[in-house]
C-alpha cells in the first residue's frame, strides 16, 4: 500500500490497481467551486478515466451522492417499501431563502412538524457541517442559514445507533443521542454540534431525559431492518465504506434513518483493517462481466461485532 500525493500527477506515482480514497471534504471544496481542489479532483477524475480498471473505493460519483442532505433523504424517500416494514426518513424540506414565511410553508407543504432539526444541506467539507439547531416553532426559523434541511425531530429516549459499513460487513455500536423534545411556542432554538452530543464518550445535558419521559419502555434495534437498510443504501448509493445513523421511535417503534455518512471513523469496528483487505480481495474476485462489483448479498451481511475474537486487535481508529 502506498499513500499518494493527491496534488501531483499519479502517472508519476507508480502503477496503481486499487484507488482506496477518503477525499469527501476535497470533493465537497471542488464541488462549491474552489480552485485548488478543482484542480485536484479533476486530475484524478480524468487519471480514473483514462484507467478503468483501477478498482475505485469508492467512486467519486456516488460519494458525491452524500455530500447533499437533501439528496440523500430524498433518495430514501423514495423508497416506499421501506415504510411498510417499520423503516423511514423523517419528513423533511430544504430551504434557499431567509423567508421564515416561506421556508414555513415550505414545511407545511412537506409535512414536515416542528420541533425540527436544521442541519446544513452539505453535508461534509467543513465544521459547519456537524453544526445543527433544535428548532421549536415558527419564530424559531429565523436562525436558519441557507441552503439547509430542516427535518422532523423524532423521539427516540436519547439513543442513536450508529451502524458502520465495509461491504458486507457491519458494526453497531450505541451512543447518546438528543432528549426527547416537543412543539413549544415560548422554547428558543438550541445549538449544538453533533460531536459534542453523540460521541461515544458525550457527557452532554441535552442527552439527560426530562422526568417525564423517564417511564418510557426502552426499543430494541431490529437487525434484520438493519440488514434491508444496508441493502438498500449499496444499492441505490454504491458506496463500499459509509456509516448510517439510526434511531428508534419511541411511541412506534419504527426504525429512522437521520444520517448517512461516507467512509467514517471506523473506531469502533472491530479488526477494520483486516475486513477492509478481506472486502477488496473479494471485490477483486467477484467483478462481473459488465464491471460491477457484487460485494452485498443480504445472506452474507456479516455482523462483525459477534465474531470479533477472530483477530487480535479490538479495533482501529483512521479519523
């Protein structure tokens, strides 16, 4: 494995049969048009297509697909048979403008009931990214900064479940997540960063449960959902490395996909390394005939975290 130098021309770094890449915040400067990393990311792509045997990982187009909120709901939303097995996206609606009478109708058209979470529409590229607001009612919008995606808030007893990817293979692993929040005409907004209430470690008060909802029966992850999820997202997104965030309706029971992620801190993935080389050794084998690898077959999705004695190490952090 040698690590390339993204700025200068790879027909001078040696042949090259794997591209394994983590470029989402170059793709995401290139794509807002600065010069540099437009530079970059078109050098690459015209090297990929003049090689197309390099086996990409993963290609540059469908992680493009996550670097917009908007689009990658929209693509779950699409997905109507998702919502007959207890599986959604909450409703959602991007704004474009500062118009908190339009953006609110905007809502209204799209179904989409406060309290709500305002998130930047790109999703990856900088900071800004993972900053967020917990928006109550109308009077709220006004700290909205376009382009962004305001999404239904969906009780979940402050858990998230964090399912990460590599092929066929996946972990899960549980962090604290927002409290339980409801409608209120006299709440302001609430800021936060994702990073400081759902890390593993987050110690964050807005992850304590308020009295009242402390009687709530805890939901129990239905893997098998899990499973039709994963099959889903390789299949209309194609990516081999992303993560997805999930969590689970308190008074339903359904299972909500709130975000996804491209090649993400694999942390807590057991052994990553050697179920990283296992999936490119089998992508390898596997291409069909019109150059499309097979990697995800729901009979052979592998939960990694109930055979992680097969190795020595616990895990690995690339972040």
């Amino acid at each position: 494995m040698t690590k390339l130098d993204i700025e200068k021309p790879f027909e001078e770094q040696g042949e090259i049969n794997i591209f394994l890449h983590k470029l989402t915040d170059v793709i995401a400067s290139a794509d807002q048009g600065e010069e540099k990393t437009s530079i970059i990311i078109n050098r690459i792509e015209q090297y990929l297509s003049n090689h197309p045997n390099v086996l990409v990982i993963d290609p540059l187009d469908n992680v493009r697909i996550l670097l917009n909120r908007f689009n990658y709901y929209s693509i779950l939303k699409e997905e109507s048979s998702l919502r007959k097995i207890g599986i959604f996206t909450p409703t959602f609606a991007e704004f474009k403008t500062n118009n908190i009478n339009e953006n609110y109708d905007i809502m209204r058209q799209n179904g989409v009931t406060f309290p709500v979470i305002c998130k930047p529409t790109v999703a990856h590229g900088s900071k800004l990214a993972h900053e967020m607001v917990v928006i109550f009612n109308k009077r709220g919008l006004s700290v909205c900064k376009p382009p962004c995606v305001v999404q239904s808030f969906v009780n979940h007893n402050a858990v998230l479940h964090k399912i990460f990817v590599v092929g066929n293979r996946y972990n899960i692993a549980q962090r604290p997540s927002l409290k339980n929040f409801y409608a209120s005409d006299d709440l302001d907004p609430i800021f936060y960063s994702t990073g400081e209430v759902c890390k593993a470690d987050s110690q964050s008060t807005l992850s304590i449960l308020d009295p009242q909802d402390m009687a709530d029966r805890n939901m129990c992850l239905n893997e098998d959902k899990i499973k039709t999820i994963i099959q889903i997202l390789r299949r209309r997104i194609g990516l081999v490395l992303y993560g997805f965030d999930v969590v689970i309706d308190n008074v339903t029971g359904n299972h909500a996909v709130i975000d996804i992620n491209v090649f993400p801190s694999y942390d807590n993935f057991p052994n990553f390394f050697e179920h990283l080389l296992e999936c490119i050794e089998e992508m390898e084998c596997t291409e069909n005939s019109n150059g499309v690898t097979e990697v995800c077959s729901r009979n052979r999705l592998i939960n990694v975290g109930s055979c992680s004695n097969k190795y020595g190490v616990v895990g690995m952090n690339i972040n």
